[in-house]
C-alpha cells in the first residue's frame, strides 16, 4: 500500500497488531465491514497485516434491512473486497424491529450476528473499525448523560468474550488517515447519510460540538482507561483470594478475605 505522511501505514498498523499478541499460528481474523471510510481502510490494512504473519480474513457486513440502499451497498462492499481477493460475508438481521430503541437494537444484532458467525466457524478475532473520533464521541455522550469514571474510559482496544475477542486497533488513528488511506490508492467508500441526521447524538456531535471538545474527550478516555484497568486488575486479584470454584457447579465465597477490601472492589466482585 503506497504511503504518505498523512496516511495510515501498513507498517503502523503491523505495530499495532503486534499489541494485541500472542495470536495462534497463522491466525484467522474477521473485519467488520460496513464500506464506510473506516471500515474499508481497516480491511485493506489488515489483509496486509495477515499476508505479514500467514493468516487469513474474512470480511463480514450486516445488513440490517433498514435502508433501501443497504442490501446494494453490501453488494458494492463484496465487488470492492473482491478486488482485492478477500472473502466477504453478508449477515442479514430481519427483525423483529423494536417500536423504541430501534439503533440500540440493530447495534446489538449487529454484534451478535457477527459473533455468531466467528463462534460457528472457529475465528477468534473480531476486528471492529472504531477510530479516534468515535471514541472521543463515545465519551462526549457519556459525559452528557453523567456517565460514571468506567463509562467515562470508553471502549476498550480489546474486549474479551467467551468465544472470541473484539479488537480496535484504529482507536488512536484520527479518521481523516484513514480516508486519506483510501484516498491515496483511489478506493471510494461508503458515505452513511445517517451521519447528518442531528436526532442522532454522533451526528449532532459532529456538526455542533459538545460540551468537551475532541481533545478533552480523549483525555478523559485515557484517565479513566488506567482507572477502570486498576479497578478490574483489583478485582480479579480479590477473586483469586476471595472465591474457589468446584467441579460440581458452586463456589466458596471467604468472607475474611473481603474484610480488607473497599466496598467498590467487593461489590464488583
């Protein structure tokens, strides 16, 4: 991929993944795809990143059925990932469509059908395209609903599950890198008209601002980030003293071993 000072680099990004190890050996990831700039730049960073360390990819988009347009751009995502000979997947959600709480819902079949996906055929990295400014929105909407100090530290760069791990290697890179990315070797991406729409919070966001400027946002992020790692690392350290758990289905709680703890620790716990 040709580079410039205003791009993202493969090599950047090869750095980045490096974080995220240990992988197993030729690693299989799936990339989230939506064929917005984002995305699209993730996707072609990461087929590099696979050609670098033997693995594979797939590209996965779900279409949610609630646009007109949204079954021919996930088509349009496939030709333009076939271009560059990297499997792509089509996840459809068809409901049911909640009368409230519509986004919230489609957000959450989203995730889950790309879940479902990886679990059923033994991928065990989720690749999720957010970038500096999703996260610094992410917080700015916290902030406005008086979030606490572990909603404040956003999203993480990884997220463990049972099955599979969600990976955000772009959390750092401003958007306008990865467009000028695409830019730079000519690939057109997918502009969401939701963006503009003000009822949403991220689009409001973006055209008028919000109380904490880009920059406060990602500072609080990284505070709270380090707060919400140390309140996690003492909580799991509790767990190893405080619980033993049977091979019959039931653990035994210490009660003496909570005693030196703070109240925070114990209830999270």
């Amino acid at each position: 991929m040709p580079e410039s000072e205003n791009t993202y680099t493969t090599e950047e990004f090869i750095e980045r993944m490096a974080s995220f190890e240990p992988f197993e050996i030729n690693p299989r990831i799936a990339v989230a795809v939506s064929g917005g700039g984002d995305s699209m730049s993730l996707a072609l960073l990461a087929l590099q990143w696979t050609k670098s360390c033997g693995g594979s990819m797939v590209a996965v988009t779900v279409d949610h059925g609630l646009r007109n347009e949204s079954a021919s751009e996930a088509l349009q995502v496939k030709n333009w990932l076939c271009h560059y000979s990297i499997p792509h997947i089509t996840l459809k959600w068809r409901g049911p469509y909640p009368s409230n709480g519509l986004q919230a819902a489609a957000r959450k079949a989203r995730y889950q059908l790309m879940m479902d996906y990886c679990g059923q055929n033994a991928i065990l990295h989720l690749l999720i395209g957010h970038h500096r400014e999703d996260q610094a929105e992410t917080v700015m909407i916290r902030h406005e609903s008086n979030s606490g100090p572990h909603g404040l530290a956003a999203m993480a760069s990884v997220r463990e599950l049972s099955k599979i791990r969600l990976l955000r290697p772009l959390l750092e890179v401003s958007q306008s890198r990865l467009i000028n990315t695409l830019t730079n070797i000519g690939q057109s991406w997918i502009k969401d008209p939701s963006n503009k729409n003000i009822k949403k919070a991220r689009a409001r966001l973006r055209l008028k601002g919000g109380i904490l400027t880009h920059e406060e946002a990602i500072k609080t992020a990284h505070v709270q980030a380090k707060e919400r790692i140390n309140d996690e690392n003492a909580t799991s350290c509790l767990s190893a003293r405080a619980l033993r758990f049977h091979p019959e289905g039931f653990i035994t709680l210490y009660r003496n071993a909570l005693r030196s703890e703070g109240n925070e620790v114990v209830e999270r716990l």
